[in-house]
C-alpha cells in the first residue's frame, strides 16, 4: 500500500522531471499581459500588454508602486484579479515577472509541507529563453531587478544612518 507521502514525493519528482521539458505545460502558464491560444501557448493580449509597459516605464522613469497603482486607478485600468484598485504588491509582482521577456524560470518555488515558499538555490531552476513572444526587453526587465533591489536596500540603508547618530 501506497502512502500519502510516497504519492507527494512521486507526484514532485514528476513536475521537477516535466520541467526540463520545454513544453512542459507550468511554462504556458498564464500571466497578466498574455492569453492561452487555442493549441496552450502563450499569446500576447495586446490591451494588457500596453499596461505592462507602461507599468514598467513608470518604474524606470522612478515611480513607486503606490504612485504606479493610482495611475492605473485614475486611467479606469482594472487589476488583473478585477479589482479597480491594484496594490503595490501586484505591481512588484508583474515586475518580477520574467514572462515578459518572453522566458519563463520554472520551480522558482517550492513546497514544504504544503506551503510554498520561494526556491533560494536548494532546487535547481530551469529558464526556457524565447519560448513566447516578449512584451517588454530584457534590459528593461534587468534593470528594474536593480532598482528594485537597491530601493529595497535604501530603508535599511537610512535606518542605519538614523542609528548611528
């Protein structure tokens, strides 16, 4: 007799061996600015893609998340779950997301007792590049990464400062 957790382990094993696979169904996973063709594969939706682009050309020109998600309230643009509220954590989400360069990272999480956290490098990833068409460059996305990363540095940086006085 089978176990639950030989059947958990095996059903992980299954998905982590699909996704070396470059039509491994998680990678046509659908995202804000994309639709599902007829056939599975990721199709740009050319309304959505416009505020994806635009989302990411307010964060380069410096914009918050907040300043970012009342722009789009002002302009009527719903969020991707329909509200007409977006939050800002759905705004660094979209920016994180490397779909709109056209590659898709899989087993970016993992789970752990049924909760899913965030794989820092304990599985191994696998990036399929050019797998659906971009909305956005590569260079856009890599250098939002950046400024999302030294905004997020800034705070402690401060706090620090504030300490040491």
């Amino acid at each position: 007799m089978t176990t639950y957790i030989d059947k958990s382990n095996g059903i992980t094993e299954g998905l982590r061996k699909s996704f070396q696979s470059t039509d491994c169904k998680m990678a046509n996973r659908q995202c804000y600015g994309y639709d599902i063709s007829p056939n599975g594969d990721l199709v740009v939706n050319h309304g959505e893609a416009k505020v994806v682009r635009w989302i990411f050309e307010r964060y380069l020109v410096g914009e918050s998340f907040g300043k970012i998600a009342a722009g789009l309230e002002q302009h009527g643009v719903l969020s991707p779950t329909g509200k007409a509220k977006w939050n800002r954590e759905a705004i660094s989400k979209l920016l994180s997301n490397e779909k709109y360069t056209g590659s898709v990272l899989l087993q970016k999480t993992m789970s752990i007792c049924g909760t899913q956290i965030k794989n820092e490098g304990e599985l191994d990833q696998m990036l399929i590049t050019h797998h659906h068409d971009a909305i956005i460059s590569t260079q856009d996305f890599e250098t939002v990464q950046q400024m999302k990363h030294e905004r997020a540095k800034a705070p402690v940086q401060e706090m620090k400062m504030m300490l040491s006085f």
